[in-house]
C-alpha cells in the first residue's frame, strides 16, 4: 500500500463520529503530525460538536487506525505534541513518588506554579 498523498485519503480511512453516527469526511479535519508512515489527525463533528484524535498508521499490507473521543481542541493537541517525551526514569520516579507517598505527592503538586501544571 503506497502512502497516501493527502488528508483526504488518510481520513477515508476513518469513516463516522463515533458519538452520532456522522459521516466525518464532512467534518472539520485537521493533521497536526505525520512521522514516516504515522499520521495524527484532528476531527471536529459539526453534528454532536465532539473531538476525535485518531492514530492512522499505513503499514506494508494495510491500515491501522486507533482513535478517541477527546476534550482536546486543535491547538491543544498540536501543543501537546510539541512537548518534551517524558523519559522512562521519570515515570518510575513518578510511579515511586505516588506508591510511597501520598502526602509528598500531594506537596510537590502544591509546591509547583499555577502555570507550570498547563504546560
């Protein structure tokens, strides 16, 4: 399967809103990222006013596609994927800090900027 040239193609892929059954392709849609043969797209339904993020991955034989139904704007998603990847020995620390200690947990949250927690 040749990789597809245009948004376009790749939404054909994803076919209705999963909240109301509306065809998407006649919807607001947007790409915000592409790496290699993975594709992230943006969908607005005019119709129940709901947000998709859909993963769509051409591969060698086929299609693969994940999505969810999110809260997320546009410019939410495309700065959420602009941000630094949190790095294995970070989620660890985190897994460690919330096991252990709730009350520390709960002060490092205090502790923290207001707009340090919206980055």
């Amino acid at each position: 399967m040749k990789k597809p040239d245009s948004l376009k193609e790749i939404l054909q892929h994803i076919a209705i809103c999963p909240i109301c059954g509306n065809d998407y392709r006649q919807n607001k849609a947007n790409l915000f990222a592409q790496q290699e043969n993975v594709n992230l797209a943006h969908i607005s339904c005019a119709k129940s006013q709901s947000n998709f993020i859909a993963m769509i991955i051409f591969l060698g034989q086929g299609v693969s596609s994940v999505g969810m139904v999110s809260d997320l704007t546009l410019s939410d998603a495309e700065r959420i994927c602009r941000l630094k990847r949190i790095t294995v020995d970070e989620l660890i620390d985190f897994h460690k800090l919330i096991n252990n200690d709730s009350q520390e947990f709960l002060n490092f949250l205090t502790a923290l900027p207001p707009n340090r927690l919206s980055e």
